[in-house]
C-alpha cells in the first residue's frame, strides 16, 4: 500500500487592521496536522506566500508550545505555494483562521490546484475559515465547485458572535449559499462536519480533529470523484 500525501494550504494574511492581527487558526492546523502524520502520511504544508506562518495570537495559549511542538515548527518554514503543483498528493486541507478570508478566495494558483484534485476524484477538504478557498474555485465547466453540495463552514451567528462580522470583507455562509451550495449550519460552536462525495468541510476551531478524521477514513475507503 503506497503511503499517502497531503497538501495543506494555509493563509500569509497577518493583519485586518492595525488593531487586529490574524492568520492561522492554530489548532486548525495542529490537530489535523498531528492526525495525518500519526497516520503514516507524508505532509506537506505551504502558504500563499511561503516562509513562516502568521498565527493568530488569540489561537495560542501557555500550553500551545508544549503540546504541538512539531505542528509550530512546520509553520517556520511553509513552501510559497507557487512552487507546488497537485502532483504526487491525494488530498488538499484548507484550515482556517481569519487571514484565509483576505488572501484564499482570489488565489488563482490555489483555484487551480483545488480544480485539479476535484476534477480527479481526490479528497478536497476545509475547515472553519478555510472554505474561502474554495468560494472561488470554478470547474472546468465553468461551474463553482461547490454548486450543489453539502457544505459547512464558520457561520454568520459564530462570526457575529465572534465580533468579526463588521471586519470580513464578506460573510461566509452568504458567499457559499450564493453559489449554489447547500449550507448546513449546527448550533454555534458544535463539532460539525459534512460530507458530499470528496468534499469534506468542518464548520469551526471544534471541527479540526473530526475533519481530519474524515479525511483519513476518505483516503482509506472512498474512490470517486466530487
């Protein structure tokens, strides 16, 4: 059994305002990190513009360095996305935080790249914030990827409860419904995920590990395309 690979695609996006910092979600990121490796897999992670990650400071805590040592030291040193292609992996993971809201949805080289995996059956997942990178991503059809699935994401009520509602440059449950998918909420801050065929998507910080999850159990049982 060939060993397999995934890609994850975080945001470079450091700062809404000058009052504001943002970026990674951290534990979007660790969590699914940590699963993936205990998994055998290989992992590769990269950014929009490469280097060290931001991390928003609200997503760390006293215990963070002493509990996700590796998943801090991979983001030191992610690869500058341009320098990737899809080749050589079986999935893509997009985890959030608020910087994926500004620097995600109008990437074309991760348009690209996500094109690609769902166009050829592999596992395309997201979680929280990370499914700005997909609001973007048309088929080679001219279709929005997300067109008709089942999708979830960080809700209007958990963004208005977050008090970031006035700082996104948009909402992301309207920018999901407004192209065409079905936008499956649970009750704020849940552990909720959705799955339709590939496509796996988490709906908060408290989806990370349940995503990562599905994503493994995708990539062990399931063949088809999205």
């Amino acid at each position: 059994m060939s060993i397999k690979s995934v890609l994850i695609v975080i945001t470079s996006h450091e700062e809404i305002d000058q009052d504001h910092k943002t970026g990674l979600w951290f534990s979007e990121f660790a969590e699914p990190y940590e699963a993936f490796l205990a998994e055998g897999y290989r992992v590769t992670t990269a950014s929009i513009k490469g280097g060290k990650a931001p991390i928003d400071p609200r997503s760390l805590d006293p215990q963070t360095e002493t509990k996700w040592p590796k998943a801090l030291q991979q983001l030191e040193q992610t690869i500058p996305l341009k320098d990737l292609t899809d080749d050589g992996f079986d999935a893509i993971f997009l985890p959030g935080g608020h910087g994926t809201m500004f620097d995600l949805p109008n990437n074309e080289m991760l348009q690209s790249i996500i094109r690609a995996f769902a166009e050829s059956g592999r596992v395309v997942a997201a979680v929280c914030h990370g499914p700005a990178g997909l609001a973007g991503v048309r088929l080679s059809n001219g279709e929005p990827l997300i067109k008709g699935k089942r999708v979830t994401a960080f809700t209007n009520d958990e963004e208005r409860a977050a008090r970031f509602d006035n700082l996104m440059p948009f909402m992301l449950e309207d920018r999901v419904r407004g192209l065409g998918a079905t936008f499956v909420a649970a009750p704020l801050w849940s552990d909720h995920i959705e799955v339709d065929g590939n496509l796996i998507t988490g709906q908060n910080p408290q989806s990370s590990l349940s995503t990562a999850k599905e994503v493994i159990r995708a990539l062990q049982t399931h063949n088809g395309s999205l």
